[in-house]
C-alpha cells in the first residue's frame, strides 16, 4: 500500500483563488493512476524517485513526459491523463488541486500549458520556496482557510518566478491590462443587466476582439466568467445566510425566480434550495 497523505479543503467561498484538496505520496513501483480526468487544475512536484506522465495536448493528441524529483507536472480540468510511478526508483510527490480565476494567467506566466506541462525550475531557491509553500499547505489542513489560501497565493508565486515561462511582451500587458478592467467591472456590477458589449465598450474595445482576448487569458468566454461569477456569488448567500431563493436570485442579477433556479441548476447540477440544504452553514445568534 501506498504511503499517502490527503486533506480536502472545507471551503468554496474563493473566486479568485481556490484549493480543494492537497497530499503527499510515496508510490509503489509501477503504481498507476488513470486514466482520468479532473475538474480543476492539479500539480504534482516530485520530491524523489521518476515516472511517466501520459497527458492529452491542446489538439487532443496524448503525450509522453517522463519526470525525476526537482520537476513537476501540471495537470487540466477536463484533460485526460494518467501517470506511473518508476519500477525500479518510484516517485514521492506532493500535490495541490486548486482553480479559479486568475489561474490560467499566472501558469501562462509560468510557461505551463497543455502543450508544455512540465516544471522546469530556473533558480534553485524560488523552487525550494515553492515546495516549502506545498508543504506548509499539506501540513497545516486545520488552518483557517484564509490562512491557506494565503500560502496558495504564495506557492503560485515562487511557481512563476521559479519557472522558465517566457518573458511578458508589451502586448501581454496590455492585454491583462483590460482583462483586469473587464473583471472589475464584472465584480461591481454582475447583479445588473450587464452585457458583452457593454463590458467591451468599458474596456474601449471592439466586442469580437474584447471576447478573443477574454477567453484566452480566463479559459471562457464572458458570458460563461458572468454566469460562473454570478453563481459562486449565490453559493456563498445561499450558504450564509438566510435569504429567500427569490432574494438571492435578485441579489446576483435575476429577476425571475425561475430563470435563476435554471442557471444555477446549469452550474450545480441541483436547484438552489437543495444545494442549501446540503451545504447550509448553522447562523450563531
């Protein structure tokens, strides 16, 4: 049996930021896991020992990387994959599963893509800081949730500094330049009738241009960043208070009780009320 260690983060109320599990794991030769997919961002940092990851590029095509301790791999939502650990000198590795927002920016920093998953580290220390960050989180699960989400912010950003990504071009910057405009419009006016146009005329672009580079830099489109927005807004309230569902449905920008129950349904796969049920936090008086 494998040695392992594995913690689930108990909080979801990160939009920019989230982790949801963590772990270490000294593997048995030829120990496999896969294939299979994910539905967030994981990242596995081989502390010793070799083996093979099997992971499906940007055109769908599978890959083979073979991986030794001081590397890493990335890992995509929705990618399929598997990975082996070595006959003769098995990995220990430590991984972090985590998503949001801001995610797909900082790992382009990084140079990490579907197409090149692989850390590689430039500078020896930055690589350390970052392992030190991974076992920090994996050691102190009863933390607050703020705390740890704090040493992900860290972690992700010895990971930028530590890799050999690419050089930011002028036009990258200009570029996360507006994405940071849109995503501050959105956050401050997702609860009213907002649109893809209007978004694009604040950002003082054309709507087709403003809509390419939005995908490429958050993974969707805007539509689908208001709609996931709007409804990690109604999670928290519907957890945290004791609003009605029609309240709430207003609260992030829906008239119509029905209409909302629909797109939360869209995202969550159960209707709103249900939802709370299952994950209501008791209110203290």
């Amino acid at each position: 049996m494998n040695d392992l260690l594995f913690s689930v983060f108990p909080n979801e109320n990160f939009v920019d930021l989230g982790l949801f599990q963590f772990g270490r794991e000294r593997c048995k030769p030829a120990h496999s896991f896969g294939p299979a997919t994910r539905n967030h961002y994981l990242f596995h940092y081989v502390i010793s020992g070799s083996g093979t990851l099997f992971s499906d590029d940007s055109k769908g095509v599978t890959q083979t990387y073979h991986i030794k301790s001081n590397q890493g791999f990335m890992i995509f939502p929705n990618q399929i994959n598997t990975y082996i650990a070595d006959e003769i000198i098995p990995w220990e590795y430590i991984w972090i599963e985590f998503d949001g927002l801001r995610v797909k920016g900082m790992l382009e920093l990084a140079g990490i893509t579907k197409d090149t998953p692989v850390y590689h580290a430039r500078f020896r220390e930055m690589r350390e800081f970052m392992m030190n960050e991974m076992q920090y989180i994996v050691s102190n699960s009863d933390s607050s949730p703020f705390h740890l989400i704090g040493h992900l912010y860290l972690f992700l950003d010895y990971l930028v500094r530590s890799a050999s990504g690419p050089k930011i071009t002028t036009g990258s910057k200009l570029r996360d330049f507006y994405i940071h405009e849109a995503l501050e419009y959105i956050e401050h006016n997702f609860q009213n009738d907002i649109s893809v146009e209007k978004i694009a005329e604040v950002c003082g672009l054309n709507r087709s241009y403003f809509g390419k580079i939005f995908r490429e830099a958050v993974g969707k489109t805007p539509q689908e960043f208001i709609l996931s927005f709007r409804m990690a807004k109604a999670s928290e309230l519907l957890k945290l208070t004791n609003l009605s569902i029609s309240d709430i449905g207003n609260a992030v920008g829906y008239e119509n009780p029905l209409h909302f129950s629909r797109a939360f349904r869209n995202i969550y796969g159960i209707p709103p009320r249900e939802w709370r049920n299952k994950n209501k936090i008791s209110l203290k008086r």
